[in-house]
C-alpha cells in the first residue's frame, strides 16, 4: 500500500478538524466546516488554502527561456523578472499534458507550477523534450518536495495579507510575483489564484515559517470572515469561475483552441504542438467548451452526454452548484454552432432529461476581473 505524503500544514489540519482525504499522492483536508461555508468565506472576505501539493519544476540554465518557450504554447521570451503566465503544455498532436504557471525569475531561471496529479507525468514529458533539444542547454529539477504553499484568496486579501507583509502589496499586480518576508519568513508571493478573487499564493521551502504565516493569517482573519478552506471550495470557487479542471474540462485528447485557450496559445513562435493546433485552426475546431445553466437541481457530472434536437452532440466537462448565483452549471463540448446564447440543449441525467441553457462564462466573475490587477 502506497503511503501518503503530508503536506507542511497536515498536523495544523487535525488540530482544526479537518475532514482529510486522499489527492494526489497526499492526506489533505477536503472541508473543515463545510463547503458552501468556505466557499462564501472567500467571495465575501477570505479563504486559506493549502496548496503544498502542487508541483513545481525549475528550469535553469543559460537556454532556460528559449527551452521554456518550446516547451510550452505560450510566449516566455518577453517576459522579465517577476513576471507570471498561464499556459497549456502540448503534446506534438495538440493534446494538452498539463496546464500550468511559468514564473521567470531571470534569463537562466524559470519555475513551472505544475498540476499535482501531473508532477512525474509533466517532469517525463518535460525530460523527453529536452532530450530532442539538445541544442539548448537546460537543467531541469523537480523541487516539489522543497516547497510548501498555501493560497490566500478573497477580496480582504491583501488588506489581511499586509499586516503581516513588509512591502507594499498594492504594489504586486496581477500575474506578477516576488520574493518577500511575511512574518518575516523568505517567501516567493503571488499574485495569482484558482478562485475567480483577488488573491496570493505563497511559496516558501520554510516549511515552519509556513504555518506561522497560516496561523497568523487564521487568527487574525478569523474575526473578519477568513476561513481555512479546503479541495471541495477550491473545487466549486474554480468552476463559477469558469476555470480549466485538467481532467475535466481539458486532458490529452482535448486542445488548447476546443477548450478555449486561445490566449495562451502563439501561433507566431515554434512549440511542441504547433504544427497540429495550426492545422486544426485552418481546418476549424469540431467543439468548443460552452457554458450552461440547467433549470433544475440534478447535478450534471463529468462524461454525461448532451443532446441537441434528441440527437447527441457533446458531453459534460464540469458540472456543479454555484453558491454565489444559487444555479446548477456545467461546463460540456459542444459544436461550434450550438455555442450561441440562450440556445437550449437537454442533458441525460439519471435516466432524466434535464434542460440546460447556453450562457457566457464564468459564471460568476470575482475581483480577479478587476482592471486595476492586470
């Protein structure tokens, strides 16, 4: 029997009486009082979560940007110091390995924040390209063992976070990060999230300093509507976010232009994958992620089938109930044509046909939309 690795934060858990389950190779808390609770905690003020179970792989060396921009769809060659982008990972067939984080440290060092169910899977494929690229000369590391983070999102977030922070945070704008003291403990401090709030996430290989930051932030936040959260909030803030499961809403067989992605993908500069997602764009996408409303109260769940006009047309990502609108949702692939606000489509759940109407995404937008953070 395998054994479970504990984050930095486990015994922090059992003293707050978390509800503790198996994820991705770790014991973590899935709630600690009760999703919903959580989840409202962050829309209205704010939430910690412990996201030590991420991975984290450093790319350095004197190609390390040049590799990391083959490597992955988006562009890393004009990025500078303390700059954070999304992007997928591909496959040559346009399949996505893993959507990710790529922090740039500077012209020899990148660190890609990487799914934890994806960590050797990534680290494999990432080691089979360098081993193509031999005319770049990189290192790659695994640091995810050396590394904890917790994830400290809600609009108090950063009046919270500057009571125990030395710079200014107002300063640290969205998709941006640097190392900083918190509590006086070395940090590397975010401005990024899984929520759809404003919101850090913190990174420190201190694993003590790390709960003295959790600590402080629980007991000071506490009184002001902060609460520790755990997989399943994280799980339900993400999707009334309208954010990427990989897994779910994306995996190998599903590229970056079906699921929406096309930010993140240039077109204009050579990737593993390129040549693929050019073609699918002259040729046309046959699906695309579409957002969906249902009128009743049955939960659409992954891989249940959508029918259009009795005929099937796509399947559900995602699914779920989203606190902050009081609806049922979903996420699903559908044609490119469907796509169209207001259409109507049904969906086969427990052997009932639910009504589910097409609408924008996300479902709810948070303060991580706010202009000022970009």
């Amino acid at each position: 029997m395998t054994t479970l690795k504990k984050t930095p934060l486990y015994e922090t858990h059992l003293q707050s009486g978390a509800h503790m389950v198996p994820f991705a190779g770790f014991e973590m808390p899935m709630m600690f009082s009760s999703m919903i609770e959580e989840h409202q905690s962050v829309r209205s003020s704010a939430g910690l979560f412990d996201v030590s179970h991420m991975g984290e792989i450093e790319i350095s060396g004197k190609d390390a940007v040049a590799f990391t921009n083959y490597l992955i769809c988006n562009r890393t060659t004009d990025m500078k110091d303390g700059d954070i982008r999304y992007s997928p990972m591909c496959y040559p067939d346009g399949g996505q390995v893993d959507d990710l984080l790529a922090y740039f440290f500077n012209e020899e060092k990148m660190l890609l924040v990487v799914n934890a169910t994806n960590i050797q899977k990534d680290l494999n494929h990432i080691l089979g390209i360098q081993q193509q690229r031999k005319d770049l000369e990189v290192r790659v590391e695994n640091c995810s063992d050396q590394f904890g983070q917790i994830a400290f999102q809600g609009p108090k977030a950063e009046e919270l976070l500057q009571e125990i922070a030395e710079e200014d945070l107002s300063q640290l704008k969205f998709f941006k990060f640097k190392s900083m003291p918190i509590a006086g403990i070395k940090t590397i401090t975010s401005r990024t999230g899984y929520t759809g709030e404003d919101g850090f996430e913190i990174l420190s290989d201190n694993f003590e300093g790390l709960q003295k930051i959790w600590n402080l932030l629980a007991e000071k936040g506490g009184p002001r509507g902060v609460k520790p959260c755990g997989l399943g909030s994280r799980d339900t803030l993400r999707f009334e976010a309208g954010l990427w499961l990989y897994g779910n809403d994306i995996d190998e067989h599903i590229t970056p232009l079906e699921a929406g992605q096309h930010f993140a993908v240039k077109l204009d500069k050579d990737f593993v994958g390129r040549d693929a997602l050019l073609k699918q764009k002259e040729s046309g996408i046959e699906r695309t992620l579409v957002a969906m409303i249902l009128e009743n109260k049955l939960i659409p769940r992954h891989g249940m089938e959508i029918f259009h006009e009795d005929k099937p047309v796509g399947f559900v990502a995602s699914g779920g109930f989203c606190p902050a609108i009081q609806k049922v949702a979903c996420m699903g692939y559908l044609p490119p044509d469907l796509n169209q606000t207001s259409h109507k489509v049904s969906i086969s759940i427990r052997k009932k046909t639910e009504t589910a109407t097409i609408t924008s995404r996300p479902f709810y937008k948070g303060t991580s939309g706010r202009k000022d953070r970009r």
